[in-house]
C-alpha cells in the first residue's frame, strides 16, 4: 500500500461504483423499507479503519463491503482488508483490474485469488453497470455468490449513471481533482496493456449529455479539476462531441473548469482533436511514449508509436498550451545501460516535454 496526505490521481472506479450505488439508493432496489447508504474511502490518501467501519456497518443495520478499482499490486493488501472486515461479520466483494485480468488472461488461475475465494470473499470480475442490483440483493440476503463474472458482456455506457464522488471525498487529493471515464476500450495490441484484455478494444463511450451533467453536478458541488481516465481519449469514437459540448459550456456560459487526459502518439493527425481539446479545458496531456527504440516498441507491439511523430506531437500540444507528460518504460529486451543512458540524452535534445516518468 502507498499513501499520501494528498493523493494525485482520483479513483475513477471509486467514482463509478459512486455514481451507480447512488442510482440504486434512489431506485430503492433494496425496497422502500430499506435506506441505502453509501459511504466512500479511497486508501491512497485515507487511513481505513475496518473496526470503525464494521461498527458503522453494524449501528446502521447492515451492510456489505464492496473492495473497488483492485490493481494486481494491491490485491494482498485489500484480501488482508477483507480479512478484517470478515473477522467482524462483514461480507465483502473484490473487483477491479486484477480479478478481470486474471479471469480474461489466465482462466482465473492465481494464487492470490485462490486466497480470496478459500476465505469466502465474493469476486467481481468486469464492469459493473447493469449488475449492481443483483450483488446489493444478494448481499442483503446474505447470498453472495463466489463470483460475479460479467466479463463476455461489456455494459454501454450511453444513458447510464454517471462516475461521481462527495467533495468531501474528492477534496482528499492535491487540487481537489476528481475523475470521470467518458468511455473505454481501446484500439491497439500494446502487448504489455492489460486494459484491451478487461475494457476491450471496441470504443464503448459515454454522451456529450452525460458528460456534460458530470461536469455540472461537481462545478455545483465546488469540483472543477477533472481527470478523463480514459486510457485512450483520442480514440473516445465521440470524443468530438464531447470536446464540442465542454468548449460550448466554456465560451457560452462562461463556466470554468480544467481537464487533464490520457492520448496515444499519433492523436496529432486526427484533424482538430489537439485544438479541439485546448477549446474544452485540456490543460494536460498524459502520453504513453513508452519507448523510442524501435526494436522494443515493434517487440511490445506498439506499432502506433513512431519516434518521428512524437516531436510533432508534443509541439502541437504546445502549441496550444497543454502541458505533456509522458510515460517511459525501462527494461525491454533491447534496453542495456549504455543504451538507455544514449535515449535519454536524445529525449533531452530532441523532444520538447515537460515531464517524463520513468517505470520498469
Ligand atoms: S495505446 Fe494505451 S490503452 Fe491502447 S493498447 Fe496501447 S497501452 Fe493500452
């Protein structure tokens, strides 16, 4: 586990499992005798406390804890958490990257799962849009299934409830950023990505309608820093749309807001995307650059990346003053000291980025 005082990024799947638990509290799904009540942490940036929350659990009737957004790095630490929580009654559900990735890539074959399943926590695996009602059912009958597959059926997300989180929540990471999805899935094979093999590659997005009510109900709660965690916003099939309707609520109505998003490296050459996206409030630009070796990107089948498009990419971005912030990847089969330490002089002379993060 890592935490901050103040984290950086905000939990999209926080936000979503947010917004959809919010619609079945309206909806009652439950039925009219029972309130449901939501309440949200996000441990990067917030101490859990398992015995508090089971005792609010326990005073507020029953309850269910729902272990959201899960990536392979984190799962011990949330089956440790589910270990308390189920010390004190509680039921709990682990979703996230790491259940649908090792359900979509390894037949479900892992350890760490085999942990979680031998304890009784209920998996998630997938999206969650459409099956909220049956585990918040099943939870209350206090029949959880051991899994929850809903990976063959990937939700549209046109019309459905929409990524929100309370400003009290949000206002835990530096800026007061939250985050919304305006869709998923993504075009390419990079064959490191684990996204194509959970979200798919076909572009599933949300309306201009529902991003702009997303945008609405967080200005109106004091929230106007927004990341889009698409991992792809360039290939967003309704990405103009949506630029469109956010630079209309700029300029018409005068409402201020900023967003950061994520872009592969040719997004320069689709026609107005780059301009487009200064008009909407994109004040930064994730990029994956990954690498500029052309041997280790044709290894990582990252074909789309061309060393010769990245200067003009970034150039365009600065041009219109959005700020670029590149992902690197340390350590593929052609990378040696002496070759990494060549790259990265050439970066330095050669492309005008203003952050370069380093992983391996
Ligand atoms: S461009 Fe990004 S999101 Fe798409 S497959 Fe490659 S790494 Fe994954």
């Amino acid at each position: 586990m890592i935490q901050w005082f103040r984290s950086i990024i905000p939990s999209n799947s926080l936000a979503t499992l947010y917004g959809l638990a919010l619609d079945c509290a309206e909806r009652r799904v439950l039925g009219d005798e029972v309130e449901i009540v939501i309440h949200a942490y996000d441990e990067t940036n917030t101490r859990i406390r398992p015995d508090r929350i089971a005792k609010l659990i326990r005073d507020g009737g029953a309850g269910v804890v729902m272990l959201v957004g899960v990536q392979s790095n984190q799962f011990p630490r949330a089956t440790d958490l589910a270990r308390a929580f189920m010390d004190h009654g509680i039921q709990v559900v682990t979703g996230g990257f790491h259940v649908s990735g090792v359900i979509s890539m390894l037949d479900g074959i892992d350890p760490d799962l085999d942990r979680a399943r031998a304890m009784g926590v209920s998996l998630f695996a997938g999206e969650v849009e459409g099956r909220l009602d049956e585990v918040l059912r099943d939870a209350y009958a206090g029949r959880l299934k051991p899994l929850y597959d809903a990976m063959s059926d990937l939700p549209g997300l046109e019309g459905v409830p929409v990524p929100w989180l309370p400003a009290k929540v949000a206002h835990r990471t530096a800026n007061g950023m939250t985050s919304f999805d305006a869709g998923r899935g993504c075009p390419y094979q990079c064959s490191f990505c684990t996204i194509i093999n959970v979200q798919g590659r076909k572009s599933r997005h949300r309306s201009a309608d529902d991003v702009e009510a997303i945008i609405r109900s967080n200005l109106a709660q004091g929230l106007r820093d927004f990341t889009i965690t698409d991992d792809n916003f360039a290939r967003n099939r309704n990405w103009e749309a949506i630029l469109d309707r956010l630079a209309y609520l700029r300029r018409v109505e005068g409402l201020v807001f900023n967003l950061n998003i994520q872009v592969d490296t040719l997004c320069h050459k689709t026609p107005n995307f780059i301009e487009k996206c200064a008009l909407a409030g994109v004040k930064a630009a994730f990029i994956g650059l990954e690498n500029i070796n052309p041997a280790n990107l044709a290894a990582a089948k990252k074909r789309q990346n061309r060393i010769t498009e990245y200067r003009k990419l970034l150039l365009a971005m600065k041009n219109v003053g959005i700020m670029t912030y590149a992902g690197y990847i340390l350590g593929f089969p052609n990378d040696t000291e002496e070759s990494i330490l060549n790259d990265v002089e050439v970066i330095k002379r050669e492309l005008p980025l203003e952050f370069l993060e380093y992983s391996a």
